[in-house]
C-alpha cells in the first residue's frame, strides 16, 4: 500500500486512489519519512484525464453497428501510449493510464514526462481532441507519443494508439510528390512534359492557349490552375461517407475540359501565364495524382493511384495499412476506434464535441490519405534521409535534391529560426503538420482530429505550442539560412483541401458542418 502503487493503478478510479492513499499514509508515514513527500505529491496531482467533454450519443456509423458496448473495455486496454527510441525512458500520462519505457535515467525520464505533460496541457487549452506524434532524425525515430480520444463525442471513447489511422488533409499531397518521382526515375516522367501528352484529354489556360502546362509546373503549384471555381460547388455535391462517388479521370474531365459539366475559365488564373507564379492548388495536385494514375496504368504499375502508393511508396517501408479508400482499410469496421481516430471538432455553442465519420472527396488524393503518424514518419523520414529509411532506399539523391528545394508539393517555412521543409492539412475534423529542420534533419510528424482557427485560435496557438516544445526538445540548436537559394512564396495560413462553409450547401454526410 505504498503511495507509489498509484502511478501503477491507472485503471482504479480516483476517488478509490485517495483511499488507498490515505491507508497507506495511516500505515506509513510514522516510519517512511519519504511517504510525507509522496502523500503530498499525489494530493495535489489531477486524475487521470480518462474521458474528454462528450456528448450522450456517439457517431452514426459506430452506433448502427452496435459496438459502443464494447468501448468501456477498449479504453481500459489502449492508454495513451509514449515510446522513445535512441532518447530517453519516459512515463506516459493519458486517457486510460500510464505506460512506462526504459531510457537513460531519472533526470532524462523527468524532462520527457514533462514534454508529454505539456502536450496534454495543451490539447486541453485548444480543444484538441486526439494527437498522435512522431520526433524523428535524419534515419531515426528518437520519440513518439499519442494521446486524447479516438471517439471524443462518447463518454468512453477509445485512447489513440500508436498504429491509430488518422486522415491526413492537405499532408497527403507529399505522397503525390513522391510517387511522382518514383516515376521520374523510371524516366516514364520528365519534369518538363506537357501533362497533356500524358492525360486522355487536353488541359490549358484557356487565357494563355499557347502556353503548355507541364508535370514541373503541377509539382510547383505554378501551373495557373485555381481552386476559386471548385470552391464554388455545392459541398454536397463533393462530399461523401467512406469513398469518393466519382473516378479521377470523370472529375477532372467535368472540371477542366471545355466539354467538363463543371467547366469554367475562373479555373484558371487571367493574369499568369503557367509556370509563372504560385497559386496553391488542391486542384492542380490532383490533376499531378491524375497523371501518376495515367502513367502507371500504361506501364501497368497500377490501376489507381491509390494502388501505386500503397505498392510502390508505402509497401517498400513496411507499411500495409494505408491508402486513400476507406474500403481498402476493411471498411467502416476497419476503422473503428481505436483502430482510426474519427475526425471530430469542439462545437463551443453546444460544449461538446462532435465527431464525424471517414470520409471522402473526388479529388481525393489532395486530403484523403488514412495512415498512423507511425507509418506516415517512415515515408517522411526516408526523405529527411537522402530517400533511406531502415535500409530501404526509396528515392534517389536527385529525387530529394527536387523535394528539398520545395517542389514536389512540399514547401519551406521559417520557424523560430530554423528553415524548415513540408506541409500542413486541414479539413473538417482533421488538423495535421509535418516539417524538419533542412540544417539539422530533425523533424516531426503531429496528426490531430480537431479544427484549425484563423492563425489565433486557442486550438492554433495549442498546436504550435505542441510543436515548438517538440523542437526545442530535440532540436534545440535549430539553424540558419545559410546557403539558401530560393524562396519560396508562403502558403495562406492553414491552406486546406476546400472551403468547407458555403451559403449554398445542402446537407453533406454524417452531420459534416460544410
């Protein structure tokens, strides 16, 4: 009855704690001078954060399949989990408990248990439902933590796990650069190609008919293709529960063929000609998916594009459980909490959250790609990595010579003094960031259910906290941009995949708020 038994009873409630820490005391502490110290210790320490402000009813989907019953013993099985790799041991605090790892020592274990309780701190300043994060350097993973609910809207939802699938938004679009080097360095691309010559249907600025579009052009957001006419259509009309209603091949043709129902010149800029000037577009990535499609279909590599990355990206590291349809992942019942973290938000009106369903859009390649953050790090570190990880070389020096200049659809920030390389997402429900420092090849992976704000919202300012005690843990010296020689145009705070509000929306699925 040692007061230390409580950091090993996480499943005991705390009241029930209290008790066994007072008996332990009266036992105690008239010979354990120590116990006075511990006593104290765990008074003043808050319980357990075992549920997040919920809702009495949990998402549709998990509901009709008659499930929830099961929850109350899942949560007690998956605590939040913190591993660290050639770091330190650390002591995890989560939902569900504590889970403990060896490392280097006391002091080191105690300034980890500090990150993790920072992490925990945040996410409940911003509303941060689940996270689940990666450290990595150069070829390494050093630490990896993962916390907060699968299901926040049910008072026993499920704790995010290490192998939890999360949607990445607008992160899914480096997968669209790598596998577009992959066919670069087959030499069945050319950075300088028409995308034309490559498609079933001709593609250009209807302003600038002579100007050809081309495969560098899409990889660089330069290629004058504009998100304003597709952020005009009626969300219904885009999104779905599970898989995208529509191919690539219908989508893009009804978008930007001249023959296309959804057709318009607005999708084009007026002002600059292609492979002029930056315009971010989800549209454009998605036509450079497209033409990963086409090409690898014709060298009968794959038949989607979701099949060429799940073979020829992910497949090579190890990784099995990824891809972009949620019928590849099992179905809704493959991604059951805690197998995926549905996304959901905090809706302050009603003080709760709310969680959604997996779902999906035709230009799904731009924000639709289901992985952990454990198995998203390997694809990411093999390009911190010169294109190794494991000892399993996925790319080539010049392939990441390209992605490390900011193209291939990963770009540049500068943050607290570090120059830094990748990309952000951001979709209903879903919050997501993964950059290293260039300098250093220290880098991180964070992926979130919850909601980006305006750049100022508790929940951004929360999840730049996150981040940037991530780096000044194990970056702390940063570096410099030294022998930078391009810069890049910043992106718009939080470029998503689409606008979600429009006036004009008719109902969207699973009580999505587009």
């Amino acid at each position: 009855f040692h007061p230390l038994s409580y950091l090993i009873s996480p499943q005991i409630s705390y009241t029930h704690n209290l008790i066994l820490i007072f008996v332990s005391y009266i036992f105690c502490c008239n010979t354990r001078p120590d116990s006075y110290f511990f006593f104290f210790f765990l008074m003043i320490r808050r319980p357990p954060r075992s549920t997040l402000s919920s809702s009495s009813a949990a998402s549709d989907v998990y509901k009709r399949q008659g499930i929830n019953a099961e929850y109350g013993e899942k949560s007690k099985k998956n605590g939040a989990d913190v591993d660290v790799g050639v770091g330190a041991g650390v002591g995890a605090r989560g939902q569900g408990g504590w889970r403990h790892s060896e490392g280097k020592g006391e002091g080191e274990s105690e300034v980890l248990v500090q990150l993790e309780s920072l992490i925990e701190d945040q996410m409940d300043r911003g509303k941060i439902p689940g996270l689940s994060a990666v450290v990595l350097s150069q070829d390494k993973l050093v630490w990896s933590g993962h916390f907060g609910s699968t299901l926040p809207n049910s008072t026993d939802g499920p704790a995010v796990s290490a192998t939890t699938v999360f949607e990445l938004a607008s992160l899914s679009k480096t997968t669209i650069g790598v596998a577009a080097m992959l066919l670069m360095e087959k030499e069945l691309l050319h950075p300088s190609d028409p995308i034309s010559d490559h498609i079933g249907f001709d593609v250009y600025n209807p302003h600038f008919p002579d100007e050809a579009i081309t495969v560098h052009g899409l990889l660089t957001h330069t290629s004058s293709i504009l998100d304003a006419h597709y952020n005009q259509i009626d969300s219904a009309l885009i999104y779905s529960r599970g898989d995208p209603h529509m191919s690539l091949d219908e989508f893009l043709f009804a978008l930007l063929d001249e023959w296309g129902d959804w057709y318009s010149s607005a999708s084009f800029s007026r002002r600059h000609p292609p492979q002029r000037r930056y315009a971010y577009s989800n549209v454009g990535s998605t036509l450079a998916a497209y033409l990963v499609e086409t090409v690898a279909k014709k060298a009968g590599l794959a038949s989607t594009f979701d099949e060429f990355v799940r073979k020829h990206v992910f497949a090579p590291l190890g990784v099995h459980r990824a891809g972009f349809f949620v019928k590849g992942l099992g179905g809704e019942r493959g991604l059951v909490p805690p197998m995926g973290a549905v996304p959901s938000s905090w809706v302050g009106s009603k003080k709760r959250y709310e969680s959604y369903c997996f779902y999906n859009f035709p230009d799904y390649p731009d924000g639709a790609l289901k992985i952990s953050a454990m198995d998203y790090a390997k694809m990411f570190g093999a390009v911190i990595n010169d294109g190794e990880w494991d000892g399993v070389r996925l790319l080539n020096h010049s392939s990441v010579g390209y992605i490390k200049r900011g193209k291939a659809l990963f770009y540049h920030e500068e943050r607290e003094g570090r120059w830094m390389l990748g990309h952000n997402g951001g979709e209903m429900g879903i919050a997501t960031e993964a950059f290293f420092n260039v300098d250093t090849g220290v880098g991180f992976v964070v992926i979130a259910t919850g909601d980006w704000g305006d750049g100022s919202s508790a929940f951004d300012r929360s999840f730049a906290a996150i981040e940037k005690a991530l780096m000044e843990r194990f970056d702390p010296v940063g570096g410099s941009e030294e022998g930078l020689v391009e810069q890049v145009t910043p992106l718009r705070w939080r470029e998503g995949h689409r606008l979600a509000q429009q006036s004009q929306a008719r109902e969207c699925p699973c009580g999505l708020p587009c």
